[in-house]
C-alpha cells in the first residue's frame, strides 16, 4: 500500500511539474512578442524593395583660363587678347562669355560647349596709347572670370648704330625705398698703352648705354640706370671711372622718385667724367724774318667726358708770360688759342709753349721759331 501511495504521489508531483514547465514557455512565448507598447504583427505579406532615384547630372560650369597675355609689356599699338574657355559641369550648355577692357564690354560670344570639353576666343585691341599706359582686362563667364594688367610701351633709347666691343663687370642695386636704380660696371677695351678712353667717344659709350637699356627696358620696370665707364688695366671702385653717364628724368639722378617705375618717357643722358683737353693741331712758322709779326694757332679739343673751363698761359723760352687766356670747353667741343709776337734780330731761335694752369694738357704743345 504504501508503495501506491508513493507512486501516486511521484505520479501527482511529475503532473505538476509538467504543468508548470508548460506554463513556462507559454509566458515566453507571449513575451517574444512584445516590445515595449509594440504588438505582435500578423501581417505576413512579403515587403517590397523602395527604388532609388537615377542623381542629377551637374549644370554646365564655364570657367575662364589660360589668359593671354598677362602682367607683361607690350611694344605695340595693336594686341590679341585670349582665354581659354572649359566646361568643368556635367552638361551641354550654351553660354554667354565677354570680354571686359577698361570697365567697358567691347566683345560678346555665345559658345556651345559638352562636358569636358573647351574652346579659345581671340579678340584683337588696336589705338593703344604706347606711352608707358596700364590696361586692365577681364574674361568673364556667369561663373567664372579672370584678366590682367598689361603696360604699353616704346624703346625708351633710339637703336645704337656701332656698338663697341664691352663687358659688363657687375650689375649693382643701388635702390632707395620704392625708388628702383641699378648702376652698371663697365669695361670697355682700349690700346693698353693709354690711360684714357679716348679711342670711344661720347657716341661710342652711348650707343652701349643703349644696347644694355634696350635689353633691360621690356623686362626691368626702373626709375634710373647708372653707367660707369673703365679702362682694362683699371681696379673698379679703386680708382675714379673714365666716365659716367646717367639715364634718369630729365637726366637728373636726384630726380629717379619723381617718376613712376618704368616710365621712361622724361628720361635723358647725362656725362660725367675724366677730364681729357688734347692739343690736335699747332700751326705756325718754322722761320720767320726779323721784325715781320707772326701768329702760332693752337686748335684745342675737349676728348674727356665733362666739359670744362680751361685755364691756361702761353709762354716764351724765357718763361715770359706772353698771354693768359681761359676757355670753356663742352665735350667734342674744340676752341683756337692764338699769339701774335715778332723776333728781332737779335733773336735767334725762340719757343712758344702752351701750359694748362689746373690739369695737364695732352699732344705737342710747344713750337720753336728760327729767325733767318
């Protein structure tokens, strides 16, 4: 009996075991299916797949490059203006591009272009001022613009027409503040025996003045240009320079900053230099008679590079001072110094010489005068 009894009650006790693990999955089940106020859906219709739209293709963009010319100078009254035109959009297009010059719209052009691809427009500018003028122009589209500052110009110098043979030793900034000056070094080639540069004259030392001015000028924007003049078997800076010549307004080196950089159009030559009076020709008797009036002539010529006034005397063998005299000599200028005298029978021979009272004087200077 009590074997039953204790099936019965392991029967009874499986029972409600069972019911209990069955009640357990059902609050499970029940569970899963909630999420916060969310109820379980019935639908089961399969969900469809939302379609996504094709993108936009990006408008046409023009845009302005490769402008021509820029920020240079030009020696010209006519110029061709041009710019490439691309379009960097996704679509074709056709599109207004002008060309602005000075403020004023004085070209217009439609283009049509696809994707990708560009295309040049050349517009030609004439009657332009040459007098050293800033021109300001632009290329513009609706989306784009670009342009620059062009100056017009003409040779500053006129063409050198016999160049001589030169180097230049040293290129020197010698710039104040905004005034642009550059002084040049040059060496010029002559007999070496002389001291002095008189085998080129003013024209000569000119005419590479403007050789170097005219190469300097399209690309230099300068107020004024230094040249110092040297012999070969001279120390540069040692010593004082055969000549000097200065470009610069109204040929005035003290006047460089009253002018715009690069304007030339006041500029003027001015010499300086070592002062060279040569005597090139005497002209007189060899033998004269006794008591007959004679006249020596001395033809005197200023070779140097400065003008001058020439203080001199002329005197006889016996250092009598038979004139003073003193003249002003330009350069190349010349200038005739004369004396009148007679000899006496008494007098043999006599000598007339010409003596400069400040600096040496060059060539023959003396003459001498047989009585018969």
């Amino acid at each position: 009996m009590y074997a039953r009894i204790f099936v019965a009650e392991l029967t009874l006790w499986g029972m409600i075991e069972r019911r209990k693990v069955l009640l357990g999955i059902g609050t499970s089940v029940i569970l899963s299916g909630c999420g916060g106020n969310s109820r379980r859906s019935t639908d089961t219709t399969t969900p469809t797949r939302t379609a996504t739209p094709t993108d936009t293709p990006e408008p046409a963009n023009f845009k302005i490059r490769d402008t021509s010319p820029r920020r240079t100078k030009i020696k010209s009254k006519e110029i061709e203006l041009s710019a490439t035109v691309e379009n960097i959009g996704e679509q074709t297009a056709n599109k207004e591009v002008q060309l602005v010059f000075e403020g004023e719209t004085i070209h217009t052009e439609i283009i049509s272009l696809e994707p990708g691809s560009e295309t040049s427009i050349t517009t030609t500018v004439d009657d332009l001022d040459l007098n050293y003028t800033e021109y300001t122009y632009e290329f513009r589209t609706e989306n784009s613009g670009l342009g620059y500052t062009f100056r017009t110009y003409t040779d500053p110098v006129k063409q050198p027409t016999n160049v001589p043979e030169y180097t230049i030793e040293e290129r020197e900034d010698v710039s104040v503040g905004e005034v642009e000056r550059v002084e040049y070094n040059i060496l010029s080639y002559v007999s070496e025996e002389d001291r002095y540069l008189i085998d080129l004259s003013v024209d000569d030392l000119l005419d590479i003045c403007r050789d170097i001015i005219l190469d300097v000028a399209p690309t230099s924007d300068l107020n004024a240009i230094g040249f110092n003049f040297w012999r070969e078997a001279q120390t540069i800076g040692a010593e004082q320079a055969q000549a000097v010549i200065d470009w610069s307004p109204n040929g005035k080196w003290s006047e460089a900053g009253s002018v715009k950089s690069g304007d030339y159009s006041k500029h003027e030559f001015s010499v300086n230099g070592l002062h060279y009076i040569e005597v090139i020709d005497l002209n007189g008797p060899e033998v004269v008679e006794a008591n007959e009036p004679f006249r020596i002539e001395w033809i005197l010529k200023n070779k140097g590079f400065a003008s001058t006034e020439f203080h001199g005397l002329i005197e006889n063998l016996d250092d009598e001072v038979l004139k003073n005299f003193s003249v002003q000599l330009d350069i190349n200028e010349e200038s005739t110094i004369s004396i009148t005298d007679e000899l006496s029978g008494l007098d043999y021979l006599d000598r007339y010489s010409l003596i400069s009272q400040q600096r040496g004087i060059h060539g023959i200077s003396s003459i001498s005068v047989d009585v018969k």
